[in-house]
C-alpha cells in the first residue's frame, strides 16, 4: 500500500504536500498550552500562521514571538524556520532519498535543473554538503551575534538569541527575539548590522553560487586569476545572480538613502553613517528578510513602492530566499530587449538562452503576479485599511519577507486566513512551476498543430 501510495505522488505534489504537512505538524505544536508564555492554549488560526510564517520563511507574525512563545514554542519556530529555509534546497533531494530507495533517472534529471548540477550523481552528497554549509555559516554568525547579545542579556539568553537570530537572517525568516519593534534598538549598531546583513545575502544568494565561488578561488589559488577573470570563470547563473544581486541592493540603498533623508521618522535624525547603514540594511532586508532597523509604517510612499518591488524579485533561485528571484528578472528584462532590438536570440554575457528559461521566467512571474492582485483584492475587501499597506502586506507574504506596516497583527480571522494562503503559494509556488517545466523533458513529443497569427499590442 506505501509503495502504491509513492507512486501516485508527482514531485511537484510531495513538495506541496510535504510542505503542508509541515505546517499544519507545526500548528499543532504551537497550539499546545506549554508552548505559550502564559500556559494557555494559542487560539489555532495564530499557531497555523506563526507556523506557516515560520516554514516559508516569511517572518510576518499576528503575535510578538518574544512576548507570547515560551521557550518551547521557540524552540517549534527555530525548527520550523531551519526546515523551511532548508527545505527549498534540501527538502526534494531529502523525500525522495526517504520515500524512493532509488532515484529514478526522471527524478534525477529533474533536480539537476532546478538546482542547476552539472551532473546527474551526487545527490546525497550535494545534501550533505548543503546542510554542512548551512550549519558553518549559522554558527559563524551566531558568535558574532554573541559579542552583542551575551554581554546585553547574559550567557545562556545571549547565546539562545543569537543562535536564533543567526538561523533566522540565514534562512531569510526575519522572525526576531526583541520585541515587536525588531532590529529598530540596534539601528547603529555595527555587529548586528553587519551580521545580518551578511547572512541575509550569503543565504539569500543560493547555494550553487557558494559551489561555484569556491570552484574559481581553488583555481584562482592555482592560476593566479585576478578578480575579472574569477568572474569570467563562473558559471552564467553564479554571473546573473551576483551581478543583480548587486545591483539591486546598491541600487536600492541609494534609492532609499535619498527618499528618506530628510524623513525625521526613519533615517532623518540619524547620522550620516548610520543613514547609509539603515538604507543599505532596508535594501538587503526587503530580499526577503524581514527584519527592519527603521519604521516600516513611516516610510514615505516612494520608498514603500520600491520595497514592495524588491520583495517581489527577491533573492536568487536554489536559496533560503523568497520572490521570483533575481535570475528570472534578468531573464525577462534580456527577452524584452531582444524582442525590442528584433532579435531571435535572448543573449547574456554571450550565452545564448533556450526558451524553455524564458517561458518558465514568464510562467513564475505571471503567476506570483496574479497571486498577488488576488491577494491584495480579497484582503482590500475583508479590511480596512490603506491600500499600500495592504500591498505591502501581501508583497511580503508573497514574497516571503515579513516586512510589515502594522497590519498583521490587527487582521481578522478572514485576513490571516488570506495571507497564510498567500505565504504557502509565495513559497511552493515558483519551485513547482519549475519542476514542471523541468518535468517536460521526461515526457513524450507533444502534438503539432497548426499556427495562426495574433494581435499582440
């Protein structure tokens, strides 16, 4: 009966699955009276969204973690975010090692595609690796965390924080144990600024970019490469990732620094290197972080568009991060200026582009598009509020940050319902159109019909 149970599972419906499955083993623990600080049991719909927030590492929370959670119930989000953030990398390599003593050829070439391996072997260790990887880097930052936290709480709450935060800023959940004001106490503190902001985009970047960096520094080591031609021997997607990831954030840094430098409700009053600090922490964070130094609510509406358009491209694929990512931008905005330049090719850094990549691009940005007019409709209709603050908040779910305008916790039963929807979709969403576009390459030729022109414009 297992076997037959296995069978009837695509890949793409044990990722959604596996993922419910999750949450709702998640809500259950935080339901429990001895999860709460008070000892009473949390009313469900606050458990189903703490635990959905929590496993796709979204951050938006209807109660304050520090207040409300015991340290059991911290203990139930820690896990949840590691798996969560884990889970994007790990979670298909992992079920199918569990549920298929054997990966089927099908199977593998389907996760060489979307986590971009040269080969069809590996898999195991790619997992062990990646889990290895995570572990190092979280604990690089939670000392560094420490240096903050353990002389300002004591030794045990110190290091319980930074661990924390440190799996937290990793996994891009941006779930904090401060207080409902988030990183705001430490807006010119340089430790945790720099910490989070570094595990933001170490985690955000995605994991084959780490493999690829560390494959040129060993050859840089041996042929003396200079910083160019290290970039020059990346692969295209590690060339893609870091170049818009770098734009975006400087970008988006300067942008910001400039909306707000005279807002005495945000950067204004701060000094002019805190103001750069706050601005470039405000870019990173809206990759799909969702902690914040500076107040969300009294960000000018200028700015408050911009970081709704960065929640949405977010971070860059096989990551802790959340969004369409930055590849699938850069793929869509190429496509655009070859069709404008009348060309047949979609070309970046001289490679050529198959249009499979671009119709997936297409594919994942028009539904994350749709689910969040939809999102944002059906939550304008249930409440009354502001409507960029209700674009905000649906950016944020969707795009997996937990970057909020003060919204989440006062919204009805209706309106957590509709962001718990919206975070699960902003999560599984683009990894399953993925996997089905992927899943194409297994099936049988398709039909050939006959073609007929269209208007378009």
């Amino acid at each position: 009966m297992f076997l037959r149970i296995k069978k009837q599972f695509t890949t793409t419906q044990m990722i959604a699955y596996g993922f419910l499955a999750a949450i709702l083993v998640g809500s259950f623990l935080l339901m429990l009276p001895i999860a709460s600080r008070n000892g009473n049991a949390t009313p469900y719909v606050d458990a189903l969204f703490t635990s959905t927030s929590a496993i796709c590492v979204t951050g938006l929370m209807t109660v304050t973690t520090i207040e409300h959670w015991n340290l059991f119930g911290q203990i139930v989000i820690l896990a949840l975010i590691q798996f969560g953030g884990l889970g994007v990398i790990t979670f298909t390599t992992s079920l199918l090692l569990v549920l298929h003593k054997r990966i089927t050829l099908k199977e593998r070439i389907l996760i060489q595609d979307a986590y971009n391996l040269s080969t069809l072997g590996g898999l195991v260790k790619l997992t062990i690796k990646i889990i290895k990887g995570t572990l190092l880097v979280e604990g690089i930052g939670a000392v560094f965390f420490a240096f903050q936290f353990v002389p300002e709480f004591g030794l045990l709450p110190g290091i319980w924080k930074s661990v924390f935060h440190s799996v937290s800023a990793f996994c891009n959940a941006g779930i904090d144990l401060i207080g409902p004001s988030s990183f705001t106490p430490y807006v010119g503190n340089v430790i945790i600024n720099l910490t989070t902001m570094t595990l933001i985009v170490v985690g955000g970047i995605g994991f084959p970019v780490w493999w690829d960096i560390l494959r040129v520094i060993k050859t840089h080591t041996i042929e003396k490469l200079n910083i160019k031609h290290m970039f020059q021997k990346l692969q295209l997607h590690s060339k893609i990732a870091i170049s818009m990831t770098f734009v975006l954030i400087i970008g988006g840094a300067i942008i910001l620094f400039l909306l707000e430098f005279h807002n005495s409700k945000t950067i204004g009053d701060l000094p002019l290197g805190q103001k750069v600090m706050a601005s470039f922490f405000q870019s990173i964070t809206t990759r799909t972080a969702g902690f914040n130094t500076i107040s969300q609510q009294d960000l000018r509406d200028p700015s408050a568009l911009l970081c709704i358009l960065l929640m949405f491209i977010g971070g860059s694929p096989s990551g802790t991060a959340g969004g369409i990512k930055t590849v699938t931008l850069v793929v869509l905005i190429f496509t655009t200026v070859a069709v404008i330049k009348g060309k047949n090719d979609v070309e970046i850094f001289n490679r050529k582009i198959t249009s499979d990549i671009y119709k997936k691009a297409l594919a994942i940005t028009c539904f994350s598009t749709f689910i969040l007019f939809l999102s944002t409709m059906t939550l304008s209709i249930v409440e009354n509020v502001n409507l960029i603050d209700i674009l905000y908040e649906t950016s944020s779910a969707i795009g997996t940050v937990g970057l909020t305008r003060g919204l989440t916790p006062n919204l009805s039963v209706i309106g957590k319902l509709i962001i718990i929807s919206t975070m699960y979709l902003g999560r599984i969403g683009p990894i399953t159109l993925a996997l089905m576009f992927n899943a194409k390459r297994t099936r049988g030729k398709e039909r050939s019909l006959p073609e007929e022109q269209l208007l378009i414009g």
